[in-house]
C-alpha cells in the first residue's frame, strides 16, 4: 500500500516535472523565436532605411553631377572655382551651426525616447542660434580676407545663411534614431528635383553667378520646410516648445569636442581649395574642384551605410562585447572593400571621366582626379570607426587626432601647393586622411584595438 502510494506520488512529480519542463521549453523557444523576429525586424529596417539613404545619394549623385558638370561647363574655369571657393569657406564655419550635437542626440534617442520633446527641441534651438552665429563669422572672416572682392562677399553671405535653415534638420535626428530616413529623403529629394529645375533653368537664361547661389539657399530652405511638414503630418510635437537650459547645457558639454573635431574635419576636407584660391588662383580651385566632385561624390555611400547600421552598433554595445566589436569589424570590412572597388578604376580611367564630362578646358583635373580618389580608403575607413568613438565616448580623442591631421594637411600644403598646385593638394589630403582615421589609432592604447580591426579588414582584402 505505502509503496503503490509513493509509486503514484513519484509519477506524479514526474509528470509536473515533465510539463514544466516542456512549459520552460516552449517558453524558451518562443523568447528566442520572438528575439529573432525582432531582430529580423530590426535588420529589415536597416536595409529599408539604408536602401532610402541610397536612393537619396544616388539620385543626387546621378543628376547632381550632371547638373555640376552642366554648371561647370556654363560658369567656366574662374566662375566656377570662385563659386567653390565660397562654397569651401562657409564650410569651415559650418560646425558652429551645427554643433556637433547630431551624434549625441541621435544616441540619446535611441536609449531613451521618452524625453524626445525636450531633446529635439533644445537641439533646435541650440542650432537655430549657431547658424546665426555662423553665418556672423563667415561674414566677418570673409571681409577680412577679401576686403575688395564683393561678388565673393555676396556669394559668402548667402550661402552662409543656409545654416539657419539647417536647425530643421533636427528633426532629421529624429528619423535617424527611428531608422526612419525615407521622409528625410522624400523632403529633401523634392527640394532637390524642384532647384535642379531651376538651375537649369538659370543656365539657359545665362543667369549671373550669384543666381546659382541663391538656387543653392533656396534649397536647403525648401528641404526644411518640407521636412517641417512631413513632421507636423505625422503628429509630432512642434520643436519650438521644448527648451530646456540645464539639457541645453548638458549636450553642449558632451558635444563641444564634436564641433572642435568637425571643425578640424573641414579643415583637411576643404583647406586645399581655400589654400589654393590664396596661393595660386580661383582657376587652380575650379580645376582642383573638378577632380574632387568626382572624388567625393562616393562619400554619401559610407555616409548611408553608417547612419543607417550605427544604432544596432549602440544596441549591441548593450547587450554584449563580442557582438558590439564584430558588428564594427563587418562594417569596417564592408566598407574596405567598397573603397577599392571604386578607387581601382578610377585611379586609371581619371582622364578619361574628367575629359568627358568636364571638358578640355578641365583636362588637368584627371592627374589631381587619380591620386585625389585614394582618399576614399581613409575617408570610408574613419566613417565606418565614428560610431565605435561616440559609443566609447572618446569624442575627444577623435578631436585631438583629428586636428593633427587638419595641422598636417596645412603643413603639407604650404610645401606642396606652390610646386605642385592641385597635384600637391591631392598628395596632402590622401597623406592627412590616412594619418587621421588610420594611421593615429595606433598611438593610443584605447584605439589600437580599433587599429587592429582595420588592419584585419586591410588583410581580408587581399
């Protein structure tokens, strides 16, 4: 009897543990179906959001160089680097509209959105007044340096001012932490097809050079009307009501070496074409600008990939180390090799492309053009390491290198431009991108694990 009872109590301890046991399972399995759902999920809007990005660059990579050719062609060598000559200036003051203030934001938002209000409308506010004080420094600088020269002036001044319509692209920040970037595209692309139209429109009435100027203002304002818009359809709080000093304070704290460090970004981007309108001549710029349309106008490639990738980069830092550091190695990898696909060709068919599109008159362009596109390694490269510094923190350390590589890019043109002109420029740059987001990670202790990931994505290639 005691043991037919202890035979029944067994088997039903058994059977719980059995059913509990099936319950652990299946509740297992579905946590894991559910977790690959999301991540699924989540890679899809990835490559949906990166497939918008690309739609965006390819578009105006496409008919942008179309339409610059077409411009170049109109405005002739001088017009036409004088034009980029102002567009290079403006540039190097365009870090205190901004500043620097996307990548932390972005971040912000994707570890918590439930303070967005505030954060995007602090972010505005805080860019509205820097494209102001922008604009007041290019102006200012400007006149300094070409005291004489009005056109030039003018041509400052308004594509300066730009940079207060750019405070609408906080809302931007807020598409990019929801892997949202289509309605990004869609203002910004409309913008972009309607001033297209009107550019060639200028063309054909032989409009004047600041005309295209102006077309170039009105299309970063009708890129941020639209973006305004869409934000406002999709139910959005208006950014004008969520100022807030001590976060104002806050994001300034962490985001001033970014500025410092976008600052020194623009210095070694944009420093050979303002070196050279001093040193040798808006027609040096014009020929040299030629050669860097073509060079540059891959960038929005690594751009796209990265903004897109960059949150799963952050969400992965959270959930754990060996998933954070293999996601930065496949992009650094990805990249790489994107780089070379496009650097290759190009390096021995530059005189033909610039010829061809370009024309005789840019025939020096071509030499400038295959050394100029060996850039692309280092640019793709630093691109594809950005997140790894912004998660880590280490926005000061990028601005310290950073700005040893603007240093030697300027030292390097001092000696090379009044030799070489545009080819000196081209050797600087390649030299100076590949010190600062190559060669200087393996100074410090804490990037030379990045250091190692490139060079692993360098060897993979071979």
């Amino acid at each position: 009897m005691f043991n037919a009872q202890a035979h029944c109590v067994f088997t039903l301890k058994k059977q719980r543990f059995r059913q509990t046991t099936t319950n652990l399972m299946l509740r297992k399995f579905n946590i894991q179906k559910l977790s690959v759902l999301k991540s699924n999920s989540r890679l899809r809007a990835i490559i949906a959001n990166t497939g918008w990005l690309f739609t965006d660059r390819i578009l105006r990579m496409g008919v942008g160089l179309l339409i610059g050719v077409w411009i170049a062609r109109y405005l002739r060598v001088q017009q036409y680097g004088l034009l980029n000559y102002a567009i290079a200036f403006v540039s190097l003051f365009s870090p205190f509209a901004t500043l620097g203030l996307d990548n932390v934001v972005v971040r912000d938002l994707v570890r918590d959105s439930s303070h967005r209000k505030q954060i995007l409308g602090t972010t505005f506010w805080l860019k509205l007044l820097g494209g102001v004080g922008s604009l007041l420094l290019s102006v200012s600088f400007i006149c300094l340096i070409r005291q004489d020269e009005n056109l030039t002036i003018w041509l400052v001044a308004i594509l300066a001012t730009a940079g207060i319509f750019q405070a609408l692209d906080t809302i931007d920040l807020w598409f990019q932490s929801q892997v949202q970037s289509k309605y990004t595209v869609v203002a910004k692309n409309t913008a972009f097809v309607i001033i297209t139209l009107i550019k060639v429109a200028l063309i054909k009435m032989h409009a004047s050079l600041i005309a295209f100027a102006w077309a170039s203002l009105a299309e970063i304002g009708l890129g941020a009307v639209g973006l305004a818009i869409i934000y406002k359809v999709k139910g959005h709080p208006l950014l004008v009501r969520g100022w807030n000093f001590p976060l104002a304070k806050a994001l300034l704290k962490e985001s001033w070496p970014y500025i410092f460090s976008s600052l020194a970004i623009l210095i070694y981007m944009k420093i050979d074409l303002i070196m050279l309108g001093q040193m040798v001549g808006d027609n040096a710029v014009g020929i040299y600008s030629a050669a860097t349309r073509i060079s540059e106008v891959w960038y929005f490639i690594p751009t796209a990939i990265t903004s897109s990738v960059s949150p799963s980069i952050y969400a992965a830092k959270q959930i754990s180390e060996d998933l954070y550091y293999r996601r930065i190695g496949q992009l650094l990898r990805l990249l790489v090799l994107l780089s070379l696909v496009i650097a290759l060709p190009m390096t021995f068919l530059s005189g033909t492309i610039t010829s061809m599109l370009f024309g005789n008159a840019y025939a020096g362009a071509g030499p400038i053009l295959a050394i100029h596109i060996w850039a692309a390694l280092f640019v793709f490269m630093g691109l594809a390491i950005s997140p790894w510094f912004n998660a880590e923190s280490l926005a000061h350390l990028s601005m310290y290198i950073t700005f040893m590589g603007a240093i030697i890019n300027v030292v390097l043109n001092l000696f090379l431009i009044p030799s070489y002109a545009g080819l000196g420029a081209a050797i600087a740059t390649v030299i100076s991108y590949g010190f600062a987001s190559f060669l200087s990670n393996v100074i410090h202790p804490k990037t030379r694990k990045i250091f190692r990931l490139q060079i692993q994505s360098l060897i993979m290639m071979r």
